[in-house]
C-alpha cells in the first residue's frame, strides 16, 4: 500500500471540525503550506487521525481526497462510543 503524506488545516471548518488532507490527490482545499501542519506519512486516513487528534479535539477527513475518513461516509449505525477500543 502507497504511504501519502497528510496535513491538517491549522484553521477549522464553520462547524468547528479541521480538515485533514492528503498529498498526491491534488486536492483543491489542501492548505496553503503556511496554514497546515505536517502529520506524517501513513497508509490509511485512519492512521492520520490519529495523529491529527493530537493537534486538536476536532478533526474529519477531507470529503475529496480522505474520504474514507469524512463523517458523511461513516455508517450511522456504527456508534463509536460502542465500538471505541483504540
Ligand atoms: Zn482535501
């Protein structure tokens, strides 16, 4: 699996959520590199969160290029607060 670089926006959404972005999509809302911060490489969105919470209590996943991470592509029924065993 292809590692990508991810970057959080250091600026957050109207809904208090900041953005996580992956390189090498050519994402039309990756941050200007003065206004992200680097997060490291990794396989998965997943893995990116993780660091990205460290950075700030709110984070979601690019809808264009960390969809997989986007609350909208996330099952409702899938309830973290039943299934949080990080
Ligand atoms: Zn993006």
């Amino acid at each position: 699996m292809q590692l990508k670089k991810y970057y959080i926006n250091k600026y957050p959404q109207e809904n208090g959520d900041y953005e996580v972005h992956a390189s090498g999509s050519s994402c039309a809302w990756m941050p200007n590199s003065r206004d992200r911060i680097y997060l490291g490489e990794f396989e998965s969105c997943d893995e990116a969160m993780m660091e990205a919470i460290k950075h700030y209590d709110r984070v979601s996943g690019c809808f264009y290029c960390a969809y997989e991470c986007h609350p909208k592509s996330r099952v409702p029924s899938n309830l973290e607060s039943t299934t949080n065993e990080y």
